[in-house]
C-alpha cells in the first residue's frame, strides 16, 4: 500500500457563510473513511498574534488595514509547522478560513493583491479552496449581535465577495452557493473531496 498523500483543505466567504459547519462536517467523514484530520480555523485566536488580532478586530487596537492583515498572514505563519507535520504525515488538513481571506479583505481595504499573495508564498499552499458564497445582507441577517467592526460593514463584504468570487475562477476552487440548505452544501463538499482522499 502507498503512503497516503497529505491534503490541505480550505473553506473561504463571509462570516456565517457556514464554513465552520462545513468543515466539521467535512473533519468527521474524512476520520470516518479511516484518515487523521485536523481541523485548525484562522485567526487562531489562542497565539500571541491572535491575541493581537483580537484586540485590533474589537477596536481596542488601532492597526491600518495593512498592519491587520500583516497579523493575519503571521498568525498562519505560527500554524505552518503544525500544517506541514500533518501533511507529511498523510494526514488531511481543513481550514476555516485561510490565505484567500488576506487577499479578500485586504483587497476590499485597497490593499494590492499581489502582494497580499506573495507574503503568503512560503505557506503550505490549498489543494481545494472552497468557496461559500453568500450576499452580505444574508451574513448580517445570520448574526444580528456582536458582530465586529468587518461585519458591521456591508459596502466593505460587498467588496469582500466579488474578491473571493474573482479568486474562485482559479483552479483548485470549488464555488458552492451557500445561502443553500446545509445537508445539500455538504454533499456538494463531499462529492468533490471524495475523488480526493
């Protein structure tokens, strides 16, 4: 028997897109087809620089778009280690958010996209990055509550979108429509990454 090839599997879209459902939905039929998985979500917020984000997402810091982003990128960087073990090991890694979002939220920012994607070249790169795609107004509709300074604006999400949909057109991007029920959306995740495992 070969040894298994390791998989990095990303979910990307706005906040209450249902990418953290999906992704523990994906982590429990990955284990129960007999794989390891490790479910990590970004930000990650029990680092040191996730702690940083926080405080920036909560308005207690007052950090520039660039500076965000900056943070977002290295608190992936304090993951890169425990991503790349997994991958040798065969094992299947599913990301709640990863580096699609840099490029989306800091595009919606004016930040230049190329060089959003290059501070994140020595990453451990998606094999499929999938895309739940929903309108702004239906994020804002799912969480009415604490929602931070991003989700509070909906010109921004609307900039958000259209990023993460140009991003989509790339190979190794699956865009589902997310506004969609959750049994439907997973079996659309499972029959791609099915042909994968």
């Amino acid at each position: 028997m070969s040894a298994l090839t390791g998989l990095l599997i990303v979910f990307e879209g706005l906040d209450q897109s249902g990418k953290q459902t999906q992704a523990e939905r994906l982590k429990a039929e990955v284990e129960r087809r007999g794989r390891t998985c490790v479910l990590l979500d970004f930000p990650s917020y029990e680092t040191p620089i996730g702690r940083e984000i926080r405080a920036g997402l909560q308005g207690d810091r007052e950090y520039g778009p660039d500076v965000m982003q900056l943070l977002y990128v290295a608190n992936r960087y304090e993951k890169k280690p425990e991503i790349e073990t997994q991958l040798a090991a065969g094992g299947v890694v599913v990301c709640d958010r990863y580096l699609a979002s840099t490029v989306a939220y800091g595009e919606a920012q004016g930040l230049d996209g190329g060089w959003l994607r290059e501070i994140q070249r020595y990453l451990p790169q998606p094999d499929l990055t999938i895309l739940l795609d929903i309108a702004p107004e239906a994020a804002a509709g799912r969480k009415r509550a604490n929602r931070d300074r991003y989700e509070r604006d909906l010109a921004m999400l609307s900039r958000v979108r259209d990023s993460y949909r140009a991003q989509a057109k790339s190979p190794a991007w699956l865009q589902l429509d997310g506004q969609r029920p959750k049994d439907v959306v997973a079996g659309d995740v499972l029959s791609v990454v099915a042909r994968m495992l």
